[in-house]
C-alpha cells in the first residue's frame, strides 16, 4: 500500500508543497529515496532508520521505497524527515493510523537519532502555503511561534516522532507554548540627541528615514559617520504587519531567525568591506538571500564604501532600482525581495582629511580622484542624499544635548509615512519613474527652480526623479499638499555637493 503525506520545500524564500509517497514491497532489504533529493535527504536515510528504531517501532526489513513529487523540483533540506518516518510507519503497521489521520495535513522536521524533532528554516513560508492549500501542519515545537503568525493557519507542535504520532491518534491532548509577544524595544544602541553638533547630517538622516532615501556621509575619520548610521534605526516608523511578515520570511529561509519569532524590529545590516559579491547580493550553491535581502524593509549600511570591492558595489545597481533580485543558476532561478535604505560612509580621500580645517590632506589631486572613483556614476546616481560630515568643534563634544529626541523625530516621521502610504502605497523613494510628476505636484517658481538647476547641473533623467522625490519627502515633513521652491532648493543641496570638488569622473 502508497501511503501519501504533505510536506514542503523553499524555493527561495517561497515555500514549494511536496508530496511525499511511501511504497513498501517484498523483495530484498533497501532504502531509496528518489525525486531530485540533494545530500542532506540522501544521508537522512540513515537518521530515519535510527529514529524509527529508538522510537519503539521496526524498521521494515523489506524493499522501501519514497518518492518526493514533483520530481523536478530539487529537495534540498532536511524538512522531510518527519513525512518519510512517519509514511514508513504508517505502511508498516497499517492498524497504526486510520486514513483519516494523514488527510488534509502537512508535516515538517528533522529527526535526531534517538527520535526527538529539531526545527527547520522556513516555516513561516510553508505555514502560509499550508494555509492557502486549506492543510494543518504540525511542526516542530521550537517552530510554532513562528508557524502560528499566519492567523489563518492551523497549527500543531509536536516534540517528537512518538509525540506527533500519539497526537495523530488522538491518545495525547496538544499541548501549545507560550509565544509571549515581544515588545519594540527602545533601547538602540544610539539615539539622535546624543550626536553632538552635525546639525546638516542630522537633517539628512531624517530626510532618509522619512522617505526611505539613499543617503551617502563621507567626512574626515572621527567625525560620526558610523555613529549617525546606528542612531538611523532609533528614528525609522515602526513595520506594518506585511512588513513583518516579509522581513521574518527572508531571516527563517536564511537561518538567521532570532529566537524563532517574528521579526519586530526594522533590520539593520551592516556587512564588512570584505565581503563577497555573493554575499552580498545572495546566491552560493544553495541560493541562499544575501544582505541586500537581510536588510529588507530597513537599512544596509556599507562603512569605507570605497574599500569594498568593486565588483560587489556594482551589483547593487539593479536591486537598488527595482526592489528586487533574481538569481539564475543551472538548479534554478529564484528571486528575493530587497527593498532596503541604503547608508554608505566614507573618508573624503585616503589619508581622509581632504578639506578639514583641523589636519593637513597630503594626498596628490590624483589619489583623491583614484580614491573616489572607486564608487562609479551609476551607483552615486543612485544615491539621494549626499551629505558632508565634518569635524565638529571641541566645545561641541563637551557641550549638553541640543536639539530634537529620537523619539520626537520618530514621530515626525511616522506621520510622513502614513501621508506617502495613503497617496502613493509606499514610501517616496519606490515613487514610480512613470509616476513622479503626477504625484509630486510642484507650484510654478518650484519647478522652474528645478529645471534651471538640472540644465546647470546637467543631471540625468534619474537624479532629477530623485530630487523630486526627495522634494517630496521635505513637503511631507511639513504637511504640504504640493512642493514648493524651498523645498526643491533644500533637495538640490544634497546632489549639489563639494564632493565632486576633488575631480571625480563618471564611469
């Protein structure tokens, strides 16, 4: 008899139903697994067999067979372990279970040797196909907070293969673990009221956290850079629940899922120079998210930006522009959501004191321009907000806190928010580029402003969208309906930089 189970693999960070079948026949003493299974499934025959054993049951001594449909699809984790032990018991004993018992239900987990359950990246995803396919899933217990965030699911804990069989046979009521709620915490690691002086960089960090901008800081080494960027997630909105859901997607395929629980708490990533651009962007062998994708829905901050390789910073074009990154392999093609802030820093050249009133640069014009060119046009066109940082007095440092809280900006910028969301179904940054003139209304001076300093400054199409945007946001945070001159002149400030002093060129 073909006993028949649901399961479910990732594709990505969408979760794949499987459907795991078990035939037992006569014939010599085997254990196959066909249907693409990669090494981790072909090496859980042996943990199957130990878990079957070290659970009280026998092992059949006969031909098995389990087959993982559709078979081209590749299974490539450990999620269905559970499925094959429990078909092969349920074949082998056939009074075991009633075939109401498997009917209508997912199961998911890797068995240990001695039959207890551990748990398995991606659940939230396969809750929520289990959900749109009308199946329960019963997973393991250090899952069921996660699983249980899809409020239309039906979810079922179990702690191990004896466990989740005593379930099924109704001999065992369900026992379901607290899942405390956890609470935004207000405890950041840097807040905006204790960054002394930088009054400039600070009006640009609210610009960015208003309306999702790309913000770049460079300045003399000591002057906050790094600081500023860890004080950006004190200021940014709280994530609505597709948001959070979203997020916790991304972190439970990748295996970084702190604590099994939903993620509350914008991301903030924050890579060394020295990583890949695999690492980066996401891919490998498995195809695995990268940090573009760990940052989604917040922010990705890339300290000493021209120190990263060049070949990493170049792949940040196309998610940066659409959101979005898809990845081509010979196994397949996947793709993962990657709507992040980006926030880059850097020294104004290599020995980084170019232009500071403090310390002598002695770098040649021609280091300085080599240094920067590291970063080409198309990424700094890319970028909003491109601000100086410079070294603040002494008088400053020592100075009381001046200025508004973290949390009186948060608020300013929640309210921003909720205008964006209402108008245009995000924040000003993801405004369409088909979109930007019917949304962002300008009186008549202000858009004469706009053109006669775009022909000046000859942007491309992009950067003139961009300062649109950015205009936009400056409106929001006062509560205007349409964009007023200041309001572009505050926006041209930051694309009007002395960054381009030094002789940098375009790619």
């Amino acid at each position: 008899m073909v006993v028949k189970l649901w399961s479910a693999d990732l594709a990505g960070i969408q979760a794949q139903p499987v459907t795991v079948e078990v035939d037992i026949s006569n014939g010599l003493s085997s254990f196959n697994i066909v249907g693409m299974p990669d090494t981790a499934i072909k090496e859980s025959r042996d943990r199957i067999r130990s878990a079957i054993k070290n659970s009280g049951f026998e092992f059949p001594g006969r031909r098995v067979t389990v087959n993982l449909a559709p078979a081209d699809l590749k299974k490539e984790s450990s999620r269905v372990d559970i499925p094959i032990a429990l078909g092969i018991i349920a074949s082998s004993s056939k009074r075991l279970f009633s075939p109401a018992a498997l009917k209508d239900k997912m199961f998911v987990g890797e068995l240990s040797l001695d039959g207890s359950v551990r748990p398995v990246t991606g659940i939230l995803s396969i809750s929520i196909s289990a959900a749109a396919n009308r199946l329960s899933i019963f997973v393991p217990e250090a899952n069921y907070c996660e699983a249980k965030a899809v409020e239309s699911g039906n979810v079922t804990p179990y702690r191990s293969l004896n466990h989740l069989i005593r379930l099924l046979k109704d001999i065992e009521p369900v026992s379901f673990p607290d899942c405390p709620d956890p609470k935004i915490s207000e405890n950041f690691p840097v807040t905006l009221e204790e960054i002394k002086g930088q009054a400039h960089a600070k009006r640009a960090l609210i610009l960015a956290a208003a309306g999702n901008h790309n913000l770049l800081m460079y300045g003399p080494p000591g002057a906050g850079k790094s600081m500023m960027a860890k004080a950006l997630p004190s200021i940014l909105p709280s994530m609505s629940n597709q948001e959070e859901i979203e997020t916790t997607m991304i972190h439970s395929a990748g295996g970084i899922l702190k604590n099994k629980s939903i993620v509350r708490v914008r991301p903030y990533r924050a890579p060394h120079h020295t990583i890949s651009h695999i690492g980066l962007i996401g891919g490998g062998t498995r195809l695995n998210p990268g940090e573009v994708s760990y940052a989604h829905n917040g922010v990705l901050f890339l300290d000493e930006f021209p120190e990263f390789p060049r070949r990493t910073l170049e792949v940040l074009r196309q998610p940066m522009e659409d959101g979005i990154v898809r990845i081509s392999r010979a196994s397949g093609t996947v793709e993962f959501p990657s709507r992040f802030m980006l926030v880059a820093a850097m020294n104004p050249c290599p020995c980084g004191y170019f232009g500071s009133k403090v310390r002598e640069c002695h770098c040649t014009p021609t280091r300085i321009a080599s240094y920067r060119s590291r970063i080409s046009g198309p990424i700094l066109d890319r970028i909003d907000l491109l601000v100086n940082v410079p070294q603040i007095p002494l008088e400053q440092m020592v100075a009381g806190s001046t200025g508004l809280t973290s949390r009186d900006v948060r608020e300013l910028v929640e309210a921003a928010r909720q205008v964006q969301f209402r108008r245009n179904s995000g924040p000003n940054a993801y405004i369409s580029e088909t979109r930007p003139k019917e949304i962002c209304r300008m009186e008549g001076d202000a858009e004469t402003l706009l053109l006669t300093a775009s022909r000046k400054m000859s942007l491309s199409s992009r950067s003139f969208n961009r300062v649109l945007k950015v205009a936009r946001t400056i409106a929001d945070l006062e509560q205007a309906d349409k964009i007023q001159a200041p309001h572009i002149a505050e926006a041209l400030q930051y694309k009007i930089s002395d960054f381009f002093e030094s002789g940098i060129t375009y790619d």
